[in-house]
C-alpha cells in the first residue's frame, strides 16, 4: 500500500510503543558481519531498510533468521565481497557495510549508495579515512572497489563529525592491527550503541559518544545477545505531531537521554514534557509557540526532525525561522505544506520562515523523502478534513506502522 488516508483535525490522545532504531539497528547489523558466528539483535524494527539489509547480509553469505522480537545473524560463512545493486542503489545505509566488509575480507565491490534524495552526502570523508588505514580505491564502471591486503591504525582527524564516516572508521579500526584514534568523531547516539555492541563481542573501544573515540584493534570477536534502544526520531515525529494537533500523549520507551535538544525544543513550542523511566508524556494546550531553530550535529537538534518541526509551526501562533545546516536539500515539503493552506517563504535552500495559520486544510500530497513523508503524515493529522499521502514507500523505510501508532495516539488514518 503506497498511500496513507488522514481525517485530521482532531487533538490526540493516548499511548504508542516506540519501535527500535533505524539509526543503530543498521551499522549493528553491518557489525555482526565481523564477529564470524551467531548473534542475536533484539528489538529490530519490521522496515524496509532493516529488510534490505537483512537481504543483503544473506547475499553475502549470513544466516539470517527473524524471531518474534529480534533478529539472529550467522556470518560464519561470509564469502561474497560485492554487494547487489538493487538493494545498494535503494539504501544509503548500505554504506556502513564498507568498513565491516573490509574488516571481514579485505576487499568490497559496490555501486555509489542511494537513499533519499535530501543532499549531496559525498563519501569522500569514508574514503580518505580509510585510505589512512591502508584502504586503496578503484572507480570502474560506476562501482567502487577497496581493498587492503593489512588493515591498520591511524590518526584519523574527520572535517566534519559525519555518523556514517565514524561508523565505516569504527568497524574497520576493530578488525585493523594497532591502534585507530579519531578526532571529529560524530557523537550521535547511534554511535555509542555500535560501539556497545562491539565491545560486548569482545572488541576494546574508548570514548564513543565523543569527539575522540580510540579503537584498539586485532580483538578476537565473538557472538553476543545486544537489545537495540528505541527510535528518538520516530518518538520526536510523535510528539511534535501532537504539538501540532495539541492533545496529550505517552510516547512508551522514547530515549529521552538521547533528546534534549529536541525535548527543549518541544518546551519552547508550548508543549509540556514529563520524563519517566517508561518513556515521555506530552501535553499540548494549543497552537504552538514560534521558534528559531538552527539543525546541528547531535547533541544539538537533529535535521531527521526539522520536518516535524515546520509542520507543527505551520499553524503556529507566530513567526518560526528554521535553518537546515545539514543538508541542502531538506525542505522538499515546503510545496505540500503550501497546498494546506500554510504561510512558509524560503529564502535559500536552507533558510525557511513559517507565519503560522490557525487552520490547515487536507489535501493531496506526495512524500518525496523518509522523514518529510512523515512529516506530511503528521501534518495531515493537524489538518481539518481529509488528507492522502502518496509515495509511502519512502515512510515505510523507517517507520514501521506510522498508521498504527497514529491511530493508537487517537488519529484516524489508514493506508490505502
């Protein structure tokens, strides 16, 4: 089903479980590539690009089972070094395996990495960070090969603390002779929980979640059980839906550790926070305040979540300036927000002012990317009367039922 139907205009009420992290579910899966026999990853969500890496971990040779609430991965027999197209070309988290398959056999063939169109997301900084681990490219043919006959540390300082280059460093700094220092390292929470992972497999890794993160190499490495920690962006699109829509709900298991920015900035809007070991409870009187939010590398606001943000302000009770200084590219849902009535001008591609209205109106709209899609979703649940969201399979990527945990915080939506 690639089209999801809203009736809006109502305030939310009720309780959703959080799902498992994309974010940290991915580069774990790609880390058990490694480890050279079974592992079990719990809470792994049901989405398209834990499906895709699933297939690709069995197109390189793994052993891959679901169970009721996790996955096992056996990469005894991990053979293959080039990687399908189809699923590389469909996933840009098809990355991280770079690093891991180099660990595990010295040499990967793959296509450029697709995903999302919200940017230009070079991978200069993977390659020339590996390249200073004795990694060599070749371009033939729109593939890329690396290989190195000797993993080994380095001094690795990044330009620009990149998650998916400190990922790649990561996961060949375990399987590299010597020791790998990185300065720059991306802090993101997701970061901290492949290093987590690792570590319980038997690997000795300092300082992740920093900006200096140290990885002694040559560890043996063996099968663990690892539980994945629940979505933040998934529980941020959630709760500044509810902002929008106002109401009061309880996000189950949302990592508040892992969202201060976003948390302070549901605060600012208007929104009241309450904190509990079970997850987060917010409350929304009304429209939402205006802010003036700038994205940034975490721990500052993260860019999965600025969609989310503008929706809600788009029938806020002020003036919101938002800048993107992640991607270039971010704002594709300017033009639908617009067909609901909202008041949004964008000076460049990565500046927006929102004026906002009392009332958005349903309309037709088309997700263009994962996380504006369910902005679009969200922004149909504020709006009075009936909205249909096309190109779902962008939000499927994701988001494992946003249906079903819509409906469960008191919205009427249904795919169709």
């Amino acid at each position: 089903m690639d089209s999801i139907r809203i009736q809006g205009g109502i305030c939310l009420q009720g309780k959703a479980r959080i799902q498992g992290s994309k974010n940290a579910s991915l580069p774990v899966l790609a880390a058990t590539l490694l480890v050279g026999e079974g592992s079990y990853i719990g809470n792994c969500p049901r989405i398209a690009d834990v499906h895709s890496m699933v297939s690709l971990l069995k197109s390189l040779g793994c052993a891959v089972y679901w169970q009721e609430t996790g996955i096992v991965v056996d990469s005894s027999n991990v053979g293959k070094r080039e990687m399908p197209k189809e699923a590389v070309r469909g996933m840009r988290s098809s990355l991280c395996l770079l690093g891991a398959l180099l660990g595990r056999c010295g040499e990967v063939i793959m296509e450029y990495p697709g995903g999302c169109v919200i940017g230009e997301r070079p991978i200069d900084l993977h390659m020339s960070a590996l390249a200073q681990m004795g990694v060599e490219f070749t371009q033939t043919d729109g593939k890329i090969r690396a290989a190195a006959n000797s993993l080994h540390g380095a001094c690795i300082d990044l330009p620009f603390p990149s998650v998916g280059a400190t990922e790649n460093i990561i996961l060949a700094g375990v399987a590299a002779e010597g020791e790998t220092i990185l300065t720059g390292a991306a802090r993101e929470p997701e970061i901290l929980t492949l290093s987590r992972f690792l570590c319980r497999c038997g690997a000795c890794i300092e300082g992740a979640g920093s900006s200096r993160v140290v990885i002694h190499g040559g560890k043996r490495l063996y099968g663990a059980d690892f539980w994945v920690p629940a979505d933040r962006i998934v529980a941020g699109t959630y709760l500044f839906g509810c902002i929008g829509a106002g109401g009061n709900v309880f996000l189950e298991h949302a990592p508040a550790e892992e969202m201060e920015a976003v948390l302070l900035t549901a605060e600012q809007m208007g929104g009241h926070v309450c904190v509990s070991e079970e997850g987060i409870y917010v409350q929304a009187p009304g429209r939402p305040f205006p802010v003036d939010l700038v994205t940034a590398p975490y721990p500052g606001f993260p860019t999965d979540l600025q969609s989310a943000v503008l929706a809600a302000e788009a029938r806020g009770m002020g003036c919101t300036h938002i800048e993107e200084t992640i991607f270039e590219n971010r704002f594709r849902i300017v033009e639908d927000l617009r067909k609901m009535g909202a008041c949004i001008e964008q000076s460049d591609a990565r500046h927006v002012t929102v004026q906002g209205v009392e009332t958005l109106r349903g309309a037709r709209l088309t997700a263009g990317e994962l996380r504006g899609g369910a902005a679009l979703v969200a922004a149909g649940v504020m709006a009075q009367g009936a909205s249909f969201v096309g190109g779902c399979s962008y939000i499927y990527r994701g988001y494992e039922n946003i249906c079903r945990d819509f409906r469960e915080l008191g919205a009427r939506v249904t795919s169709v």
